[in-house]
C-alpha cells in the first residue's frame, strides 16, 4: 500500500503568502462596507435634523413651533395615538389568543392558522384595505349590504372612519402577533401550568393567573412592536383615514408634499418626530428582549407540549378559526377576484354573473404605464435582492468570523433602518438627493437605494443566520485537508450558505415588490412600481382593471411566499 | 519525529475572567510510529495543545517541530500556515462537509492547494482509503446520511488520504455509544500499527488510553504532569492526581519516614499505624505525602487475627457488591475506607472483621496534589 508512506513531495510549496495579503484586503473590505453602510443609513437622519431644525434664517426651532401650532395638529396626534393603540389592542387580542388556542389546546383546524399567518406577506397592505373598502364601505360595501337585507342594519360600519382604520389594520396585522405569541407560548413549559390545573384552578384562572403572567414579556413586545407598526402604517390612513379628514402622521406627511407649494418643513418635522417616536420603540423593545434573554431559567429544552383537551369546546374555538381565515384570507381574495372579472363595481349576485368576463385582464396588458410599472418593479426587486444579499453575505462574514475592529458597528448598523418607517426614510431621501450632487433623483436608481436600505436588516438575518451555521470546524478541517483560503471559500463556505442567501433573496424580492410607503413620495412619471400604480388606478377610479392587477400580484407572491419558505426551512430562518 | 518544546497558549477570557492560561509550558516528544496519548479531566487544555500542532491556533510562545521542519517557534519567528503542515487530523465533531458525498469529501484534500493531481489517479487514491476504513461501498452516499461510526470512519480517511506525517485525533471516539465506540477503538489501533503513522490522540476516557497508547501523556490545567507508557502510569504514578485519574484506587494520608531497614522499602506513618512502600516518589524525610494502593491488590484474609505484623491492618465489611467475576467489597478501617477487589470465590458477609494486607511492593507514597 502506498497511500500511507510518508511523502513530502507534495507539501513543498513556495510558503504561501496569502493570509497577510488576505488580511490587508478584508481591512479595506471592513471599511469600505463601514462606509457604505454608515452612508445609507445615516444620511436620512442627518438630513431629517437638518431640514427640522434650520430655515433659511438658519439654526432654529421655529419649524417645530409652526408645525405644532399648524390648525388640526392636536386631533392629529390623537387620531394617531387612537389609531396606533386601537390597531394594537385588536391586533394583540385576535393573535395572542388564537396563538394560545392554536399551541395549547386541541382543537382541530389549526392549520387553517398557519395559513392566515402568510396574510401580510401575500396581500400587500394596499390590496387588503382596498378589498375592505368593498366588503365595508357605507353604501356599496358587500357585508354592509348583506347586514342590511338582514335586517341588522344597525350593525353596519362605515369603513372611512377611525374604528374602519382600526379594524383593517388590526386584522392585516394580526398573524404577526399570532406568530411572535406562537414562538412564545411554545416556549413556555406547560407542566406549570398543568401543576396549577392539579392544584384545582379552572382552566380560565390558570390562563390568568399563570399563562399569562409567564408569557408577558413576549406580550408587551408584541404590542410594543404593533404599537410602531400602526404609527407607520400608511396604506390604511391614506386610503382610509383621508377621505374621513381623520388624519394621522403618516397621511399629513404625505400631504405636506403633495400641496401646492410643498411644505417640506412640515413634513421634515413631522418625520423626524416620527422617526423619534418608532425609534425609542424599537430600541426598548431590542433591550427588553435582551433584559427577559439574560433572566431566562426555562430554555426551550425539547419539552412537547401536551395539548390541553377542551372537550365540548374543542368545535366552537375551531369555528372561530374558521372565521378568522374566512375574514383575514377568503373575503378579501374572494371580493378582489370578483370585482376583477367586472366591467364596473357591482356587489356580488345572479344577475352579475352574466356580465361576468376576463376582460380586465386583457386590459391589464394594454395599458402601457401598467407594463412599464412590472418591469420597473422586476428589476428593482431582482437588483435590490442581488445586491443586498451578496453584500450581507460579506457583511456577515466579517462580522461573525474576523477579528476584524469595527465589526461590532456593522452589526449594529446594519439593523437601524428597522426603526425607519418607510414614508420618513422616503422623505429624508427627497431631501438627500433634491440637493446631493448626485444625479438620481427621479430615476430607479433612487428607488433601489431606499430598497436596500429599508431591507438591509432582513438581507442581514438571512445571511448571518447561514452563515453562523457553518461551524468553524467545517473550515479548520478544510484548512488541515491543505485549502488555501480561496479553496476553503469557494468550496466550502458559499456552498454552505447559498441556500440561506437564496432564501434571503426571495424575501427581499417580496418585500420590495409591494414596497409603497418610500416609493409613493420617490416615483416620477416612467419610475413608477406595481404598487404605486395600484395606488395611481385606485385614485382613478378604474377599479375593476386594479382588481385584476391586485389578483395577479397577490397570485406572484403566493408564489415567491411559497419559495421562500421551502428555503428558509431548509436554512432554519423564519419568514417573518 | 514531533517536539513540542516550553509551548505556551493563553486566550483573553472576556472582562470577567481576564487571561486563560490554557496551555502552560508543555515539553514532549513523540517518537516515528508512536501513538501517543494526551489524557486529562475536560478542559486541561488537551485540545488546545492539539490545535497549537495543527497550526490552528497561534501559541504564546515554545517552538514545535515536525519531522526535523520546525512548523512554530516564537524566538524565530516562525510559524508554518496549517495548510502548509501536511497533518491530518479528525475533529470532535468530525466535521464532516454536508454538501459533499463520501467520495468528495476524501477526494477534497487531493484537489485543493493547488494540487494538480490527475483525476485518475485521486479516483484510485480515495478509493483506496474508504476500501480501507470500509467504506468503499458508500462512495456515492451523502455524507449526513451516515450514522456516528461512518462518519467516524470517514472524517478518518480524509484525515489519512493526503498521507500525513503526523495524524491528530481529537476525542473521535467521544460521540459514539459505548459498544461501538469499544469496536472502533480496536480498529483504530489495527490501522495505526499496520501504517505506521505517528498519531497524537485526545481523550478523556483513561480507559481508552490505556488500550490504545504507545505513550501516554497526563495532564491537568495547562500542564503535563507525567509521561510514560501506559503501564509505567498505571503502576508508578508519580502524584495522587495521576493515580486517581489512571483506574480507581485507595489513599492514606501520612508523613515519610524514609528508608526502611529492608532495602528499597520506604516507611510512611499514618493514622492506622506504619506503612512500608517499595515505590516512592520524590519526597524528603517529614514530608507529607499520600500512599496509593489498587483496589486488586489490596489482600483480604477473613481468618487473620495477627494485626501487629506490617502492613496487616483490620477492618470491618460495610457493603459488598457482586460484579460479575470479581467481589467489590467496601472495608472500613478506623475512619477511613478502602475498596477492595477480590475473586469471586471469596465471599465474606458484612460486618465481619477482616484482616488486611497492603503488599508493600503495591504500595506507592505520591505528592499531593488535589
Ligand atoms: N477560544 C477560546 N477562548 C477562550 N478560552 C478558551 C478557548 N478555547 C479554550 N479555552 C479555554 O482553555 C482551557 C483549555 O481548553 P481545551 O483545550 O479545550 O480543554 P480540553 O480539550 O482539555 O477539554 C479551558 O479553560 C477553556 O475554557
Ligand atoms: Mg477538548
């Protein structure tokens, strides 16, 4: 046997001089990211407190006085303040308890649920109070209609109103609640619960007394986080909230920019306290969720949860499931479809059937700005996507597997723009780019910039999530085999975290196929995406032809949702 | 073959515990063919030793040389990239790459590095290695697809494929259950001796050394406190710490008295009166020190009545255990305990008074250490 005999012949090489040169390059590599990134996401803060706190007169405070005393800024804060903590109350409710249902009991139906959880990713938040606006408005709206003829004409809810607003965001919000409350009771160990069932409580008082206290942190977290999200919220108050004069921040922003003249000091002030506001938010809930990590005893430790039996009430709780996915996933696809195969609105009936065709559809194709906007958003999606995910996959690299100085403040910058809304980051792009001396404003290029900065966070969690997977063991062997660090790299690592980054990147597309909030204030005639132009058909009044584009996106993304998630299991990160 | 020669290693253990001295000054060296052992309790700094040779960790200071290349040496400056060693080694966790077959990841070693070895030619080298683990059969199986003792067997022949001047194994026994992890060891030791290959080895489990070795290294908290072949450190631990660790046996504390009348025999006084020893360490008159018998050795004489004699104490049986060939009885004398192992055939009951009898040529006074 030769295999074993001790040969030097192949180990003589000329002394590699690859890691000093490696090393020189990754610094460069470290700082030029620093830049970059630090770039992206600093310049709209500087920009939001230069524009608020200056005049042509220069430093001042007098912005702020105007924009607080303006007429109608009083009932805009409150009417925020309503807005956000009503949607939140509703949002927390509806989630945590069918969470709790859905973990803890058996009752059947349960994934009806995990399906309603995908409601925000697959129907853009645009497309889902549109629908809403069919199903509820004052006169036309189809349950309405239907609560009439039933004699229950007291039941009926106009939709452009504050409870209109609070209802549709509460219920397109909800399955996020109902999966950080899932994560968090599957978390809990149920035999504390099952030793107070022992002692004699009722099954409601250990829900009070003991569930609940054991799942609070993760409770006001939730609330927490739905609390900004209805602070950011746009779709909604536009669509909703202006036509009721219910004004709140993020529609007097819009607004601001689109009277005539343009106040941007009003809508620089109003962002900036915005920011301020998701900001402090998002921050105590990181410490938060750190402070509940450190004084954690219980870890997931492989505990089955063993279902507690609801008996005669196994089928009433599994109706309400029903319920909820017929109102968060059925009637809103059903009544976009519906109106999609009219020539004109018309509710629901036998008499409508005949009319019925899919002409809208043809039309679609026709209609030159609606072509241009799918293209527009393709590209967008596919270059932001790209761009993100093999920029994080360096960002990541340097961040979990060098020594590199500065790592540390790639990571953190690299999650702030979470705490941007995407109006205000829109805003503080109008003012970056009207005066930067670089040419993008009213192009694509400006809108792939805000892409990759919103995103930037989630483009982060997919990449570091593989690449943290990859142990370094996997490496060291490489390195003991004789690979050079570009042997190891491009035979080990990337192979290892494509999929993750695969998974990432359809995540990004999705997002920024319905991304609407930063893009409204950014588009100008030729730049337009596919959600700004359901917002331009909506506004319009050809409501039939949007129907119809909202089915097909809604029909694309179900499709990218479902891709995603085959490789996200694949790479343990969760869609989100 | 190997020298390791004054090797220190510290890691910066964060704001709490300031620096780690993880490896302390650490001398051995391993002849052509060896197979030698480092032995010792969990975190000892076994495995950082381990990776020091590999080249995967940058020491402190000390120098290593491999086959007459001196791979590290703080006062020269040198250190040689791990690639550059030509050492195969197995890692604890096998690390085995799972987007690779078995046959891709033997054949990896052979085709990186700017190695340009023809296809042919790695095609009969790899196969030549798995024929040899057995496990030509699977070639084509994704390697996550295999169960522990594969992987195992795999992570081996990639270690062994590039034909190594020095194989390192870290604990590659340790994730395995029990029976097959007493089949693998036997396997191992077969394909060491008919390679040839020196090979250092980590482990915990003494058992496994002691059946494996060549040479035995023991060590404890950065140090290595004794070299030997695996029967010089059963038989003539120098401390307590190295005979506690090596098999269970029994401790009497006392003070040497040194040379007795009988030549090569040392007197220790303890509690229960004197003891004579025919092993010593190095210890000085008035010392005190710690006498060590095995279990085995210990005599047990149910009828002994003449207690004055030396080294005949007695005792009284607190428990007995039956396991299987062998009596395990459980003695007390005076304050203290002994274990003592005995055929099977010898049945006392408990609560007897029996005799005992410390053979003084068993009997070894060691430094304390614990
Ligand atoms: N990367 C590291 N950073 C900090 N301390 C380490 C590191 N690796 C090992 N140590 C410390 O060095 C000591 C020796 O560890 P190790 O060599 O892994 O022990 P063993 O393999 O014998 O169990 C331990 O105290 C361990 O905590
Ligand atoms: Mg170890």
């Amino acid at each position: 046997m030769t295999v074993f005999t001790r040969k030097q012949t192949e180990v003589a090489r000329s002394p590699w001089r690859g890691p000093r040169v490696l090393r020189r390059a990754e610094f460069w590599i470290t700082g030029a990211a620093i830049l970059l990134i630090g770039y992206l996401v600093a310049a709209p803060l500087i920009y939001l407190i230069w524009q608020a706190f200056t005049t042509r007169a220069g430093l001042t405070i007098s912005n702020f006085i105007r924009a607080f005393q303006a007429p109608g800024t009083g009932e805009m804060i409150t009417n925020s303040v309503i807005f956000a903590v009503g949607q939140a109350i509703m949002a927390t409710l509806i989630g945590t308890s069918l969470a709790y249902f859905c973990v803890r009991t058996n009752a059947p139906m349960k994934p009806l649920l995990y399906a309603a959880s995908l409601v925000p990713l697959i129907i853009p938040g645009i497309l889902f109070t549109i629908s809403w606006i069919f199903l509820l408005s004052k006169d036309i709206g189809v349950i309405n209609q239907l609560l009439e003829s039933a004699g229950l004409g007291f039941l009926t809810l106009n939709i452009f109103s504050l409870p209109g607003m609070i209802l549709v965001d509460g219920l397109h919000l909800s399955p996020i609640v109902f999966l950080l409350m899932f994560a968090a009771f599957r978390a809990t160990d149920p035999s504390l619960e099952e030793s107070a069932l022992m002692s004699g409580a009722s099954l409601p008082t250990v829900f009070r007394r003991v569930t609940l206290p054991l799942v609070r942190p993760a409770l006001m977290g939730a609330m927490l986080v739905m609390l900004v999200r209805g602070l950011e919220s746009f779709e909604t108050p536009a669509l909703l909230g202006i036509p009721a004069r219910k004004w709140v921040f993020t529609s007097q922003i819009y607004q601001a920019l689109n009277t005539y003249p343009v106040r941007y000091d009003l809508a620089g002030v109003y962002s900036l306290t915005l920011l301020a506001i998701t900001a402090l938010g998002l921050f105590y809930v990181q410490w938060a969720n750190r402070q509940s990590e450190r004084y954690q005893t219980v870890t997931g430790k492989g505990f089955r949860p063993r279902p507690l039996d609801l008996g005669k009430w196994r089928w009433p709780v599994s109706i309400v499931f029903v319920l909820y996915f017929l109102i968060v996933v059925v009637a809103p696809l059903l009544i976009l479809i519906w109106v999609s195969l009219l020539p004109f609105y018309m509710a629901p009936s036998f008499e409508a059937l005949d009319v019925v065709s899919l002409e809208n559809y043809g039309r679609v194709f026709n209609l030159r700005n609606v072509t241009r906007s799918l293209k527009n958003s393709l590209l967008l999606a596919v270059s932001s996507a790209t761009f993100l995910m093999l920029f994080m996959s360096v960002v990541s690299y340097i961040v979990l597997k060098t020594r590199m100085p500065g790592r540390r403040l790639l990571d953190l910058l690299s999650a702030f723009p979470l705490a941007y809304p995407g109006l205000v980051l829109g805003v503080a792009f109008i003012f970056i780019y009207l005066r930067s001396p670089i040419p993008i404003y009213g192009t694509l290029w400006i809108l792939f910039l805000v892409y990759i900065t919103r995103y930037m966070p989630y483009g982060m969690r997919y990449a570091s999530t593989s690449m943290s997977q990859i142990s370094n063991e996997l490496e060291e062997s490489a390195k003991m085999s004789g690979a050079r660090w570009s042997d190891t790299f491009r035979r080990i690592i990337l192979p290892l975290v494509t999929p993750g980054l695969l998974a990432g990147w359809v995540y990004v597309m999705i997002v920024s196929v319905r991304e609407l909030s930063s893009s409204i204030l950014l588009y100008r005639s030729g730049t337009e995406v596919f959600s700004v132009i359901i917002w331009q058909l909506w506004n319009d009044g050809f409501t039939t032809v949007l129907a119809a584009v909202g089915t097909m996106m809604v029909f694309g993304l179900v499709i990218m949702v479902a891709i995603a998630y085959k490789l996200g299991a694949k790479v343990g990160v969760q869609v989100e | 073959m190997l020298a390791v020669t004054s090797l220190t290693k510290t890691f910066e253990g964060g704001k709490q515990f300031g620096r780690v001295m993880a490896v302390d000054g650490i001398d051995f060296t391993v002849k052509e063919g060896d197979f030698f052992t480092l032995l010792g309790p969990s975190g000892c700094g076994k495995t950082t030793t381990l990776r020091c040779i590999a080249g995967l960790e940058r020491p402190r200071s000390g120098e290593i040389t491999i086959s007459d290349r001196t791979v590290y040496s703080s006062s020269k400056n040198v250190f040689v990239q791990p690639n550059e060693r030509n050492i195969g080694m197995v890692f604890q966790s096998y690390a085995i790459w799972p987007h690779m077959n078995v046959f891709e990841n033997v054949a990896f070693p052979l085709k990186v590095g700017g190695r340009k070895i023809p296809k042919e030619q790695i095609k009969q080298r790899v196969m030549q290695v798995l024929e040899v683990v057995e496990l030509g059969h699977l070639a084509d199986r994704y390697a996550t697809k295999l169960s522990g003792g594969q992987q195992q067997r795999l992570a081996l022949a990639r270690a062994l494929v590039i034909e190594p001047n020095l194989l390192l194994l870290d604990e590659p026994l340790s994730n395995l259950d029990a029976k097959l992890r007493e089949s693998l060891r036997f396997e191992l030791k077969r394909l060491q001796r008919e390679k040839g290959i020196t090979t250092i080895y980590v482990t915990h489990d003494q058992a496994e050394a002691l059946a494996l070795s060549n040479v035995i290294g023991v060590m404890r908290t950065g140090h290595l406190l004794q070299i030997g072949t695996p029967r010089e450190i059963y038989e003539e631990p120098h401390t307590q710490f190295v005979a506690d660790f090596i098999g269970s046996t029994n401790f009497v504390q006392g003070t040497f008295q040194g040379q007795s009348s009988t030549p090569d025999t040392w007197v220790v006084e303890t509690n229960h009166g004197p003891l004579h020893v025919c092993k010593t360490a190095d210890l000085k008159v008035g010392d005190r020190c710690s006498v060590s018998i095995r279990p085995e050795h210990i005599q047990v004489l149910p009828d002994a009545d003449d207690t004055r004699s030396a080294n005949m104490w007695s005792g009284a049986i607190k428990t007995r255990l039956f396991v299987g060939e062998v009596m395990d009885y459980q003695i007390e004398v005076g304050e203290a305990e002994f274990r003592c192992r005995t055929p099977a055939s010898l049945s006392i009951p408990t609560g007897r008074t029996v005799g005992l009898y410390l053979p003084p040529e068993h009997c070894a006074a060691l430094v304390i250490d614990v």
